[in-house]
C-alpha cells in the first residue's frame, strides 16, 4: 500500500511538471544570433510586466520540447571587511563637539563608518579625517549625515558615514553638534567594496509631489506602472543650491499600505554631494520618497530615476529548431534543471533576442468552478438547510408542549 501510495503521488508530482500550453497566456519568438551550444538574453521590462509568478512561470520551448534555462543575476562581487578597532581618545571642545579618535593599530583600507547613539529624533553632520600619525589630519568627508526621525507608526533612522577608500591607520570624526560624548557610544569601522555589478535603468520618472506644511515633508510619489521588477537604486535631479536632507523610503502595491523599506540622506556641499540612495531590492508598483525638509524651504525636485541589477537567462541551444519563451501562468512553480550545475564556467554564451509579446493562441482562461457559476445553487441549498432546521426546531417545541 505504501508502495503504491508513493507511486501514485510520484506521478502526480510529474504531471504537475508538465508544460501545458493552455495555461500560459503569452509567449515571445527568441532569435538565436549565432550558432552555440549556449545563449542568454536579458530580462526586459515586458518580462516582468507579464509574469504572473515572479519570474517563476518562465518556460523555454524548443519545437514545443521544454528546455533547461538558468536565470543569473548580474551583482558582481559585494565585500565587507571590518577591521577590529579601538577608540582611544572622546571628548568635547568648545566650538568643535564632540570629537573622537580611533586607531586601526595598522594601514588597511575602509571607506565607513557606523555610529552607534542612544540618542532619538536628531540630525546631525560629522566630519570624518584620516591620518599617518595622529597629528597632520586630512578631510576625507566634510558633511557626513546622521538622523534618526521618530513617527508614530515607525521609526527612520540612518548612523552610516561613507568617504572614499582609505589605508590610512588613524580616524577622526567630529559632530559638531553634540555636547556630550556620551552621545557617542562606539563607532564600528568597514571596508566596502562593489565591483563587476551591471545595473539596468528601470524608469526615469518625474513624481507626483505633496507638500506637508505641518509635518515639514515633502512625498514624492512615483508610479512604474506595473509590480515585479526589481530596483535597488534611486536617483534624484535637483535644482542647484545647498542643501542637506534626510528621507524614508516606502512602498506599496495599492497606494493604501506603505511599507518602510530604508533610510538615507543626500546632500550638496561646496564641496561634494549625494544624489543617490541605495535600498534593498523591491519590487512593489508605487514608491515613495519622504522628505524630511524641517525649517527649510521644499527642495525644487525633477526627474527621480530608478535602477537595479540586470538578470540574464542562459539556455540550452544543442539543438536546432524554433525557440519560444512562456510566461504569464500565476500557478506555475519554480522549475528545476540539472543546467545549473553542468553548464561550463568557460562558455561564452551566443546572445539571443526576444521578439514583441504575443498572446499565446493555445490560451484558454481557466474556467470557473461549477459552484461560481451557478452561486443560486448554494443560496437554494442554504435556504432550504434554514428552513428544514426550522421545521425541525418547531416540531421538538410541539412535542415539549
């Protein structure tokens, strides 16, 4: 009986992986460039507008046969070292603030820090320096900000600092409007570094703005127009002028639930500036930016571009004939091919092109249960059930009397 159990859900489970092409709503021609054994194309916009399952419901047929496929993200090489480090010297000078040294003990690089506070509700700049030997110091970041916004529902907070790669052994930082060094409860020191990434723009937009004279924001509001396709970048334009400003990032699928997605800064010095804001990757239709403006004037905004890490899918190309991709079926599950582990590290894939989306002409809308169809079936049912069980209640009431 086991036996036959294990069979029985076995088959279900490859019936389950079969393509069938009535579930998929669309389909896009794949031109091959050249003869090789390997191909890949790039996610486009199309791709994730018209998945139904994140990607997920993604088939490649040749000749109506399946063929394996690997989807590569494009990231490149994140590394994060940090360096033990010790604070060797806190304190406040009149018309400084509140200063501290730390000492890495030798030259290795790092370009951040992280400020650790118990202070709540402040914005505040520091001022970062490197040296040799702790008395002939050079700027490094002149307007570093930190801020920390409370709200009723939730709190924004930023404490890292960046500044370019250094080697240098001694740090100093300074926030000048502190008083008190308890303020400052340990500083933690990184080396950060991004290399090979390949970024795809998604949308250039300019938003839609709201001004809050009580709260002191500005919402600007952006719309991509479809949910599924992942950024991780945000780009402002703003008019010339100074200006430093804190903002939270929040999204949402339906403009009534925001969800907080990150904290940032940017700013223009005299010296410097930062027009960008880096997140973790979403997905979400409606993005919005809070500005925090304070006493300050409404920053005079224009476009805000989007951007995110570019997805190739590479492919079988052994053998000849016409190839298609599939997308657009919400209950398709992630499909699983030995490609990923047997594809050569050394090939250089052939590149392939999409062509324009069609509606796939084996689609057949999945028909609604019986029960939908006819909902006066189950009104009759529970009406006659009301009913009969109030027959019932009043035949046991005759026979107590």
């Amino acid at each position: 009986m086991k036996k036959l159990f294990l069979s029985g859900l076995l088959c279900c489970l490859l019936l389950a992986a079969d393509f069938s092409p009535p579930s998929w709503r669309y389909r896009r021609l794949l031109a091959l460039t050249a003869p090789a054994p390997i191909a890949e194309f790039s996610v486009d916009a199309a791709l994730y507008r018209d998945s139904a399952a994140n990607l997920d419901d993604l088939r490649i047929l040749r000749d109506d046969a399946e063929t394996p496929y690997v989807i590569l993200t494009l990231a490149g090489v994140r590394q994060i070292i940090a360096p033990p480090v010790a604070m060797v010297n806190k304190a406040w000078a009149p018309g400084v603030g509140v200063q501290a040294v730390l000492d890495l003990k030798r030259r290795v690089e790092h370009n951040r820090l992280l400020i650790s506070t118990p202070l709540h509700n402040y914005k505040e700049n520091v001022k970062v320096e490197t040296s040799d030997d702790a008395h002939n110091w050079a700027v490094v970041q002149s307007a570093g900000l930190i801020f920390d916004v409370a709200r009723p529902d939730r709190t924004v907070s930023e404490t890292t600092v960046t500044y370019p790669m250094s080697t240098r052994r001694y740090i100093r930082l300074t926030v000048p409007g502190w008083t008190d060094p308890a303020n400052l409860t340990s500083v933690s020191v990184a080396a950060f570094q991004e290399t090979g990434a390949t970024r795809n723009q998604i949308a250039a937009l300019s938003p839609a703005v709201h001004e809050n004279p009580v709260a002191q924001t500005t919402d600007l509001t952006l719309d991509l127009g479809f949910a599924g396709q992942p950024y991780d970048r945000i780009d402002f334009a703003v008019d010339p002028g100074l200006f430093s400003r804190s903002v939270e990032i929040t999204n949402s699928n339906d403009l009534q639930h925001w969800y907080s997605t990150a904290g940032g800064a940017i700013f223009r010095t005299a010296d410097e500036e930062q027009l960008s804001v880096e997140i973790t990757e979403r997905t979400e239709r409606y993005l919005k930016v809070t500005v925090f403006n304070g006493d300050s004037a409404p920053l005079p905004f224009g476009k805000i571009t989007l951007s995110g890490i570019r997805r190739v899918v590479r492919f079988s190309t052994a053998r000849t004939g016409t190839y298609r991709v599939y997308i657009g079926n919400p209950s398709a599950r992630q499909p699983s091919y030995d490609f990923a582990r047997v594809i050569p590290a050394s090939t250089v894939p052939a590149a392939a092109q999409l062509g324009p989306v069609e509606t796939n002409p084996a689609f057949r809308m999945p028909e609604r249960p019986w029960t939908d169809r006819n909902p006066w079936l189950l009104n009759g049912t529970l009406a006659a059930a009301v009913v009969a069980m109030a027959l019932v209640t009043l035949r046991m009431l005759r026979k107590m009397a």
